[in-house]
RNA sequence: GGCGGGGUAGCUCAGAUGGUUAGAGCGUUGGAUUCAUAACCCAAAGGUCGGCAGUUCGAUUCUGCUCCCCGCUACCA
C-alpha cells in the first residue's frame, strides 16, 4: 500500500439532457462533497473534479425532438446543473464538460496511443442504415414490431411494453425513426477493446481491493465470472469525439469511452500540474458514482488505463445504491422526481436541511426512499429540536446575562471534564466514519455534539447559576459556546451553510478539523453576533404542498401517457352493415389449457350455442363471467386459435391501467338481439 | 433462468470470525424542567433479526432450500 500524498475526487459525469433531482444528490454529488469538504478541512492536497456528458444518442434524439442542434441542448442543460449544485454548495474545483475540444483533444490523443499501439481489434460488423438520412442508426433510432409482446413501437435496444431487451436485428419490421424508412443492412467497422485480454489483470486488480463495498465488488465479480468479451469503443453517429484515424467522417468515440476520460482533461484544465494527479503513484483516486456505473469505472475504464499504461486505477468506488420517492423509483421521463431548482424555489435558503436529509437517508448499503413526511421530521425534530435548539440556547444565555461577549472560564459547574470526555469519544468514530465513506454514521456522530450540549446545559443550569453564582454561569457558557464552534467545525461537511453562519456569528476565519479538542478556540470578551435561529419548523400544509404536488404530477403524467388513440380510416356504411353484431349469454366458461391470457366461452346467440376465445382470463375468472349477457361479433369469419375453433369476437373496452369492461345490454333482452 | 445486493424494533437504518440482557436516531408512553422554535433532559415499552430445514453444546450470525424487493445478465418465442 503506496502513501498516498494527494487524492483525486470525481463524481460521476451527468447526463446533459436534463435538471438534477435529489437522487442524483443522494447518491453521488453530497457525498463526494462531504468527502471532499473532510479532506480540504485537513489541509490535505485534493481536487475535485466533475462535469457533465454530452456526447451520446440520447442528446441527438432529444435535440431532435425539440427542433434543436445537440449543441443547444447540452449548453442548456450544463448551465441548469452547474447551477443547482453551485447552489447546494456542491464544491468542485472544476466543473466542465466532455463537449470542450481540451476534452476532445485529449480523449483523441487516449484513443491514438491504444491505436497506434495496436491495443484495438478492427471488427466490420452489419449495422442499420438509413439511406436517406445517409447515417448509420443508433439502435434508440429504429423502432418496429416486439418480437417478442408484437406490440408496435418497440425500439431497437428494449421494449418499453413489455422491457424486453432487443437487439434492432430482432424487430419485425423495422423503421428508422429519421425517415420513417424501412433501413438497410450495411457492413461498417469499428475499434473493439478486447477486455478479455484484460480479464486477468482486471481480477487481481480486483481481488487486491477487498476493502470495496460489497454492492460493489459482488457486481464486479459477477461480470468476471462471466467472462469480458471485447466491446465496441466507437460508434457510427456524428456527435461526439471523432475518431482521430483516416477515413472514419461519421464515427465518433464511444461515450463511455470518452466520459472517463473526462475526470482526466477535466482536471487538467483546473490546473497545468494535473498530471500528478492521474499518473503519480502516490496520488489517490477516488470515484463516486451511483450503481448504475460499477462496470464501467471498476472494469472498463481500468482496462483502458491499463491498456494506455500511463494512469493510475482508481483506489475506491464508493458506489451508491438508488434512492426512490415516496415509494416509487425516481424517473425523470415519468417526471417522479424533486428538482433541485424547483426545491429551491420552494424552500428559499433550505439547501442545508435537504443536504442533511439526504445524507441521513443516502442509500449507502440498498435502495432508500425519500418522503417528504421523513424530510420533516428530519427538519423538525433533529435540525430544529436539537442543533438548532442548542445553538440558540447558548447565543440567547450570553446575549442575555454577559452582554453578548463571551464570559471567562473559572470554576465549572463539575461536569464539564465529564462533557469534554463525551467529545473526545465521538471524534474517532467520526473520522473513522468519513473515511471510510460511512455518512451517515459520520453525521450522526457530528450532531452528538449538539446533543451533548443540550445535555450539558441541562445538567449545569446556568439559569439558576446566574442567581447564585454568576462566574459559574459564565463557565458554563463559555464551554457552551466552545461546543458551538466544535459543532461548526464537524458539521461543515453536511451543512456547509449553516457551518459558515455559526463561524461568522463566533468569529471564526475558517473551519479546521484539528482544532476539534481544544476547548479553548472561543477566546473569553469575543463580541458573539447571534445568527438568529438557524432552522426553523416546518408545518403539515407545507409538507402537504409537495406531496400534492407529486400526486398532481403522477396523475398528469398517467393522463399523457394514456393518450385516446387516434381514429381509424372512414368505414363506409356498407362496411358497417357487414358487422352483425348480436347480444347473447355466456353459458359455460372454462380456462384454455396452456394458455394464460383465454377463456374458452359457450355463448348462446338464440339460435345455438357456440364457441367463443376470448382473451380475458387474466381479468376474469370463469365463474364470475358465466351467465352474464354479452355483446359480441356474430359473422366474424371463425379462427382456430390454441387448438379450438372461435366463432365470433365478445366486445370488451379496455380502460387507462388495462383493465377490460363488457359491453352488455342496460337491462336484459333476448339472446340474439341485433345491435344497430 | 443465472449471478450479485438486500430482507433486523411502528419508521429509517447499524451490527454480529456463532456464545451471557441484538443496537442508534426518529416515533410512542411516563417523568422532570422552563434558558430555548411546547423545544431540551431522564426513563420505559416495543424485535421468535423474511420463512422452513440442517450443522452445532448453542445460530439472528454458518450451510441448503424457499418467499419478497432491487440490480446486472442470458435464453426462448
């Protein structure tokens, strides 16, 4: 294990074709910040870096749909997000952007040395290819008929029906979403990386970190023990890095080839020595991601380092788990999500109490889920109840008995050897915590501080000392206020803005963890300006207000979902007349063999009783429908469907979730009654 | 279907190379108190540690099977 002199921080690049909700948040940005904030507090040598991802099929399609250049899109959208975490006190030290030709350039000179290294294996494979629109399609590009539900819309790469994964070869049927063409088969080449050249070195580069988490290491492990196979590091699509070979006009690097690389021109834009930080083996490099990324910062973007030979591997990838909302998985197409810039908006100067939920919340080990009702009483009974409660009990004691200054340590009221030793045992935890990633244990310790206040005050009741013994009291309250700066101090990490506050109000220049023990930071006659309460309560109807806000949404977004499908061609008159459509009764139902979707009816249409398939046994079992009068089609030309012979078509109306309604008479007629 | 992660108090989560009373915060209940945003402080109640079986003197912790949630991945059509 190499001393480590300086630590590389990234936090994973966003997608540019969206704002950031608290999920995002939760699960990379906070806690590198937290990190990164621990490290800079130990004056230690660090640079956090991050920045947005432009490249990729998603971003063209997007600008595509709003009648804009991919360009637009992504200056748009690295502005939204810069500032939002700009806002919530996210520190980097640089946030840019793959889309920067330093970017561009550098990402093209990674891929020449593979190259000319002869590190790629050239594969010409067949590929979709709209001829009108002369480009090679990106498998979101090509949409046709499920293989697999034959519903119609499916996209190249899933179903979003029936979330069957496709291939676009696998479609029936299928168009290019540019053209509305049927596509072409054509051969292209592109540059694989053969990470099963790489499996060896990527194991021991794996088993030699057993201190990963295990999400982390179990999804490594398991894509191991698969076997790598070679993978595709270009694509044929015209925005993104282009390749830098001859001859290749129409080919860019793959986005995830490109994106890693980022963290790398990024830094060095920030500052001219920023090889050190990527190249020197005392240099530490850690990624922060959510776990949708493991694979590729733990496998692929090690092979390319090693592949390239001049960088260093990441030395923890500490990889969060999802966080949900209320219940449902966060989607930013479904609009289930809380927008930082809507939050904002919402709870002005609130960054710190959604910093602090979050981090209470952060899915560190599995899934969590984010309730407004949980970030209330986070807010209330802990920020409020607790930091804040102790903080103005101390600010309003002095500002009331010592005349706002800082009163001199004498006697004690006997309890404060006692108080110091609680703090002493909090701050190995604390640290421990923080590095090793652990969050929220580490904010539970730094709010003990608080605790431990409000118990100390309890205890020595400067309130009453004053009476009696007035320098007791000051004692006392100097210890407070000593507890105060080590509160500021511990929970700069977590609550950046709240931490500054208390600084200016004791009169701190900055926050610096060694001074953590020394009870003497506060010297006596400092002048205390009282930051007024740091938090205050929320009440039910503001709460109410998100969470109907949420529910709106839902319901809006199911609304556009469930759009009336558009009316078919003119039928003619004639064409009606050829339906005969009849009312009869179900007299028997039972379920076909094999299948999961039919029943097999009897329906009586008055004249004899005949056969009749219909797909409804997932809504319906046959005891509930038997007996029940029906509409049906009586002409239909009869089909033999799972070995049996359908005579007709029951109607049914299908509603918004699915679920199917029979069409039957208002009140009960004939069998055989014609409907016209 | 395979693989990985997880299923522990009402809620959010810790933890145990197997061993006397399984932890924290919030919530609940009771008490004390009034400097403080009815906040703080003290105390208590509350869990057959997803289910079944096995190994063991002893398992919630190990093994097998099984159910549920999350993710990755395959195959079939």
């Amino acid at each position: 294990m190499p001393n480590f002199n300086r630590t590389t921080v990234t936090a994973a690049l966003i997608y540019a074709n969206g704002p950031i909700h608290i999920g995002h948040l939760a699960g990379c940005y906070l806690p590198a910040d937290i990190y990164v904030r621990y490290l800079r507090m130990q004056k230690k040598d660090v640079v956090f870096v991050s920045g947005t991802d432009e490249h990729g099929v998603p971003i063209t399609i997007k600008a595509q749909k709003e009648g804009k250049t991919p360009q637009e899109v992504v200056d748009h959208y690295y502005k939204v997000i810069k500032d939002s975490f700009s806002e919530f006190g996210i520190s980097f030290d640089i946030y840019g952007r793959t889309s920067d030709p330093v970017h561009h350039k550098l990402s093209q000179e990674f891929f020449k040395k593979l190259y000319d290294e002869g590190k790629f294996i050239e594969e010409t494979t067949n590929q979709f290819f709209d001829e009108s629109a002369n480009q090679f399609l990106a498998d979101r590009y090509i949409v046709g008929e499920c293989p697999s539900c034959h519903q119609p819309g499916a996209y190249g790469d899933q179903c979003e029906k029936c979330g069957t994964t496709l291939s676009p070869t696998e479609l029936i049927n299928p168009k290019s979403t540019l053209s509305g063409n049927s596509p072409i088969l054509k051969p292209t080449k592109n540059w694989f990386l053969p990470l099963d050249q790489w499996q060896k070195s990527l194991e021991e580069y794996v088993s030699g970190h057993p201190e990963w988490k295990s999400n982390v290491s179990g999804q490594v492990k398991s894509w191991l023990q698969e076997g790598l196979k070679p993978r595709a590091m270009t694509r044929d699509l015209n925005w993104g890095v282009p390749i830098p070979l001859p001859d290749t006009e129409g080919k860019v690097l793959y986005v995830w080839f490109d994106a890693p690389i980022g963290y790398i021109s990024m830094t060095s834009q920030l500052t001219d020595d920023w090889e050190k930080y990527w190249k020197a083996e005392d240099s530490r490099i850690v990624h922060f991601i959510g776990k949708d990324n493991i694979v590729f910062h733990c496998l692929i973007f090690p092979a390319m380092c090693m592949a390239h030979g001049e960088y260093q591997l990441a030395d923890q990838v500490p990889a969060n788990e999802f966080m949900n909302l209320e219940g449902d998985k966060i989607s930013t197409s479904r609009n289930w999500a809380v927008w930082l810039h809507e939050y904002l908006e919402d709870f002005p100067g609130k960054q710190d109490v959604l910093r602090y939920t979050l981090t209470a919340l952060s899915p560190e080990t599995k899934d969590s889920d984010f309730t407004w009702s949980d970030f209330q009483t986070k807010n209330n009974s802990e920020l409020v109840a607790i930091l804040g409660n102790f903080v103005n009990r101390a600010f309003v004691l002095i500002d009331k008995n010592f005349d706002s200054k800082v009163p001199e340590k004498t006697a004690g009221a006997g309890l404060e050897e006692d108080m110091m030793k609680q703090v002493q045992a909090i701050l190995e935890p604390l640290s421990n915590a923080l590095e090793q990633y652990k969050f929220r244990d580490a904010l539970v310790a730094a709010m003990e501080i608080a605790r431990i206040g409000n118990k100390y005050l309890a205890e020595a009741e400067p309130w009453k000392l004053i009476k009696t013994e007035p320098e007791k009291a000051g004692t006392v309250l100097n210890y407070a206020i000593q507890l105060v700066a080590h509160a500021s101090i511990a929970l700069e990490p977590f609550l950046p803005f709240t931490s500054e506050k208390l600084r200016k109000a004791l009169g701190l220049n900055q926050a610096e963890w060694s001074k953590i023990g020394d009870f003497n930071l506060i010297e006596a006659g400092t002048s205390l300006k009282n930051p007024g309460l740091l938090f205050e309560k929320l009440e039910d109807d503001v709460i109410q207000k998100q969470i109907d806000k949420l529910q709106e949404t839902k319901k809006q977004m199911e609304l556009a979902n469930k759009k009336v499908p558009e009316i078919k061609e003119t039928a003619s008159f004639d064409d009606f007349l050829k339906m005969d459509l009849r009312v009869g009764q179900i007299v028997e139902a039972v379920a076909v063999e094999k299948s999961k979707k039919l029943l097999q009816l009897k329906v009586d249409d008055g004249i004899k009783v005949r056969t009749i398939l219909s797909g409804i046994a997932e809504h319906f079992k046959p005891e509930e429908v038997k007996g029940k009068q029906v509409t049906f089609l009586a002409n239909l030309a009869p089909r033999k469907i799972m070995g049996v012979e359908s005579e007709g078509m029951i109607l049914m109306a299908e509603g918004q979730e699915g679920e199917l309604v029979f069409l039957n008479p208002s009140s009960p007629i004939w069998n055989g009654a014609k409907i016209s």
